[in-house]
C-alpha cells in the first residue's frame, strides 16, 4: 500500500469508518450516495451541519450514473406546459455549468425539419417553442436560438440524413459525466466535514418510541456492523425509497413508479462534428437524442415502465428496436446491432400520482417530492439530475420548518464550485476522456506512478490510483464505470483492461479487489443486445 498526499475532500475509507463508529450521534443522516442523497450531504455541511452519508454500493451506481449526460432545462417539459419545473431547471443548469466547468458545458442541439412540413410548420412551432426557452433562462441563457438552412444544418451536423432535409432550428443545452459529478460532489461534501462513505449499506432503521432514530449499518467489505444516530434522517435511495420505507412504518409504500430507459453507444463517425441531434417526435411521441459524448455518440432513451427494479437494469430488445429504427431515419449512415459498443439502461425514479397504477411513464411529473412521515423519516425522490441542487436545498428547508434540524449557515451550493473546478475548461465533455476530466486536480496525477502509461481510452496507470486514493475507488468495476467511464463507452474495451486495472487497485489497497470475474461477466452483459 502506497502514502497518499492530502487532497481537499479525499475519501478515505477507514477514517470515514472510524468516525461512524465514535460519532455520537450527527445531525443529518442521508442515505443513498446518488445525485440527490449526494447534493443533500453538500448543502447540509455547508449549513453547518453534521452530516454522514452511506451508499450501498459506490456512489451514482444507481440511476445517478445511467443518464443521457444532458444538463437541460427540459424541452419537453416546456411543450408539457411545465413552466415552472423549466425556468428552476435552467437556474440549476447555470450553476453546475459554472460550478464544475471540468464537467458540465454547454452544447449546441439541432432539430432537424424535413418535406414541406418541415420547411412551414416544423420549423416555426420548435423555432417559437425553442425562443420561449431562451427567454425563460434570461441572463441564464447559454447561446440564442437560431434558424439554420439546409447548408448550414449539414455543416453543424453532417452525419444528418439529407433527404427532404430542408434546414433546423439550433438551440443550447448542456452536458456533464453524471458519475464523475457525483464523485466530485462526494468529495466537495467532505471537504466541508461529511462523513461520505460507499459500499456500506443500511440494513435496518432505528426508533425510539416511533421516531426514527438513526440506522444499522453493514460494511460491505468486513460486514462489520455500526450503528448510527442523527436526529434526522433522509431517504434518498431514487427507485428503492420504497424498500426504505417498508423498512420505517410503512410495509406498503408504493410512492415510484419505476420507468426505464437505455441507451446504446456507438462511434463518433456516425455523428461527426459536436452537435447533438434531438428528433423531436418519434414514432411513439417522444423525443430522442443522438448526444456526442467522450468520443462516442449516445443514442437514446426509452420510457418502459417496470415493475421490478434491478440494479443493473436489463434492456429490452423493443427498446433496441426503437432505437436503431429512430437512428435509420435521421443519420445518413444508420448503425446498426453489430456497431453498438455498450449498452446500459437506468431506471427513473418517477413519482407515483395517488390512484396511478403501472402504466403509461412518460406523462408522470419529473418534478421532486419530499414527504416527512409520521417517524420522523423524510424521503425525497423524483426530480432530475440536473435540479439535484435545489432539490437539496428544499429537502434542507423542509428538514427545518419540521423541526429536525437548525441549519447554522444559509444555502451557499448555487454558487459554490466542485473540488478540482477550474477558473475555465479546456476540453469539451464530447472529447475524448483524459486528464482535463480532473481539473485542477490533474496537477496531482502528474505526481503520482504511471502518470505517462496510458492503459487505454485516455485512463492512465496513475488515474487509477487516483481513484483508489482520493475518488474511494474499491473494485474494478469502481473504477473502469464511474471513475473512468469505459463500461459505458466500449464495453470490449473495459473487458480487455479488467486484469491490468485490477492488479494496480490490488497495489493501492493491499489486497485483491475481489471482483474481477464478476466485472468480466458485467462488461460481457454491456457488450451483448438482447436476442
Ligand atoms: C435513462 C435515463 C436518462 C436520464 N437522463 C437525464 C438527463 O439527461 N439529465 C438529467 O438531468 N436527468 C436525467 N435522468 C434522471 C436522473 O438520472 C435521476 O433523476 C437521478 O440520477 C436520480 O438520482 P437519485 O440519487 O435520486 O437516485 P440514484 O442515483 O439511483 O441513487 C440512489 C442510491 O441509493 C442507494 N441505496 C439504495 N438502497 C440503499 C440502502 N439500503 N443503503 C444505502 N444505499 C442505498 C443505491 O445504491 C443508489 O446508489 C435520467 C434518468 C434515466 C433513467
């Protein structure tokens, strides 16, 4: 095992164990490590709050890291009428964008019009809608709306199709690496005193007289277990809310309805350039985004409702279907199953109406929820990645009008950078991954062994350790999903680098990470489409 040098917010495992087990009792405990359980452990520690906060598995391996990267205000939900939901959402989108520029940009989009339809109507109903956008992000704005002709539309995106093409509207959105965020939000909290700690689960809820009280932990890695007291507790577990509120006092607990949807990643030549395409209306009504992403072109999503929730979500081959029938229609070379280098779904954690059953998903609100139940507990879910931060912020509020904190300090994360934010970014998100993903922080790799052996896909020897030292990096699986996003990117290739990525983790904890032939048969599952 090899010495560290102190890093602001370093996630250091068995200190963060250590704190558990002497802390008497914290203010706020969260439990869930994705975007929002993350964004509450920051905005409760910048208050002034003593905080812990406990994943099961690494953080963001839930939906947090399943997104389509899209840092957006919601187009959609602007047709939907939803006024509201899109002015906060273009609030939140300025802050991250200027609060971890090493993460989240500003991309342009093209909406492509085709036939005489396109050239009248199209253009003009999206050119208005897309204006009003502009208009409710006021000095949040990123870039006018503008119209482009035929010439102009192949030269922003030239892998369009361009039969009947007759022009399209441009706007601004942006896009981010959700896992990389959520790390970077992990360590930004700690910097500010959480305790925040992956691969440690809770297994049961503690009460005192019916009020919750705290939880019992499990470590995942020695099982030991701790128990832990605050006087509030946040469930902010997305999809499995409900398992935790089975677990509080209510054995029928039924508040998501679980929607999913995939994505399916090929290379960056069928969409060259660095816009994103959105088709506005598919086949079945919905929107769908060819997005470029670390080199690669995102393809997706799908809206299915499910009713079991699995960790690592099973696609379907309709929704492979769908996607490679949307794609055939609006780029000008349709990939088909054999181009398709990952493919990976996550599950929505939508938020049930009263009397709703499973049924049709994409109508159900994406605004959040917070509930304050009778023990005490609250339970926050719904919302996107992107309004992860208000969200927090309200569940902090809420926490405060119930009484079961006293924030000593008023909200400060809508300007506050993430640890490793550079004054400005160097690189686009849509570029190939490497050093400029760390930010400032790239200084420190420079320091650390293997800094100039590159093991494939810009991850470097020295990224590795790096996410083993500071980004609390465990498995293989740690790293080449979420620290380095390989898995998602190329499936064969996270494959082919498992034994070498695992022999340096081996280095840095002492010990084999033990999950090496089930990241082998992980990366097989992201390689293969359903039958
Ligand atoms: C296909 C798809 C595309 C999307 N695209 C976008 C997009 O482009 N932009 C956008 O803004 N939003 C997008 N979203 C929405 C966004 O990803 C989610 O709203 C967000 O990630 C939800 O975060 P969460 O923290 O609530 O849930 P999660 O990320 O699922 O986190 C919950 C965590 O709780 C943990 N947990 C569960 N039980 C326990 C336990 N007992 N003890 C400890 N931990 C536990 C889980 O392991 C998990 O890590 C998309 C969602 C999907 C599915």
């Amino acid at each position: 095992m090899s010495t560290t040098v102190p890093l602001a917010g370093s996630l250091a495992r068995e200190a963060s164990l250590q704190r558990l087990r002497e802390t008497a009792r914290f203010d706020v405990l969260v439990i869930g490590g994705g975007a929002t359980g993350l964004g509450v452990a920051l905005e409760a520690a910048t208050r002034g709050l003593a905080v812990a906060l406990v994943e099961r598995d690494d953080f963001a391996k839930g939906t947090s890291s399943r997104a389509t990267k899209l840092v957006h205000g919601g187009v959609r939900y602007l047709a939907q009428g939803n006024i509201h939901l899109v002015r906060e959402a273009l609030r939140e989108r300025r802050a991250l964008l200027s609060n971890a520029p090493h993460l989240a940009q500003p991309l342009p989009f093209v909406v492509p019009a085709f036939g005489l339809r396109g050239r009248v109507w199209d253009r003009l109903f999206y050119g208005t809608g897309l204006k009003l956008y502009d208009l409710l992000a006021g000095s949040a704005g990123l870039a006018d709306t503008e119209f482009l002709d035929r010439a102009g539309t192949v030269d922003a995106v030239p892998g369009v199709c361009v039969d009947e093409l007759v022009g399209s509207v441009r706007y601004w959105d942006g896009q981010f690496d959700d896992a990389r965020t959520a790390i970077a939000l992990a360590r930004t909290a700690a910097s500010h005193g959480a305790v925040v700690i992956n691969h440690c689960a809770v297994r049961a809820l503690l009460h005192v007289d019916g009020r919750i009280s705290g939880a019992s932990l499990a470590d995942a890695e020695t099982g030991e277990g701790i128990d832990v007291h605050a006087d509030c507790v946040v469930n902010a577990t997305g999809v499995w809310v409900d398992e935790l509120r089975r677990l509080d006092v209510h054995p029928e607990s039924h508040m998501v309805s679980p929607s999913q949807g995939i994505h399916l990643v090929v290379d960056r030549d069928f969409l060259p350039g660095d816009h994103a395409l959105l088709v506005p209306k598919t086949a079945d009504g919905r929107v769908m985004f060819a997005v470029p992403w670390m080199g690669k072109v995102l393809l997706g999503t799908t809206d299915t409702p499910r009713d079991t929730i699995e960790s690592e979500p099973t696609p379907l081959i309709d929704e492979v279907d769908f996607i490679l029938g949307e794609a055939r229609k609006y780029l000008a070379r349709a990939p088909s199953a054999g181009d398709v280098r990952s493919i990976w779904g996550g599950v929505r954690p939508l938020v049930r109406p009263p009397d709703a059953g499973v049924g049709d998903t994409k109508d159900i609100s994406r605004e959040h929820v917070i509930v304050v139940d009778e023990s005490g507990m609250v339970t926050v879910t719904g919302g996107k990645w992107t309004t992860y931060r208000a969200m927090a912020e309200d569940v902090i509020d809420r926490c405060d009008r119930a009484g079961l904190v006293t924030p000593r300090l008023p909200s400060c994360t809508l300007d506050l950078p993430l640890v490793g934010a550079p004054a400005k970014a160097t690189h686009k998100i849509s570029d190939p991954p490497g050093a400029h993903l760390y930010g400032t922080d790239a200084q420190v790799l420079d320091g650390l062994p293997g800094s100039a052996r590159e093991l494939g896909m810009g991850l470097s020897e020295a990224m590795v350790r790096f996410a083993v030292r500071y980004e609390a990096a465990r498995t293989v699986e740690d790293v080449l999903a979420r620290r380095a996003r390989i898995l998602f990117l190329d499936a064969a290739l996270a494959d082919a680098l498992a034994d070498e990525v695992a022999s340096i983790v081996a280095e840095e904890l002492g010990h084999e990470p033990g999950d090496l032939a089930r990241f082998k048969a992980l990366a097989q599952r992201y390689r293969t489409l359903p039958a």
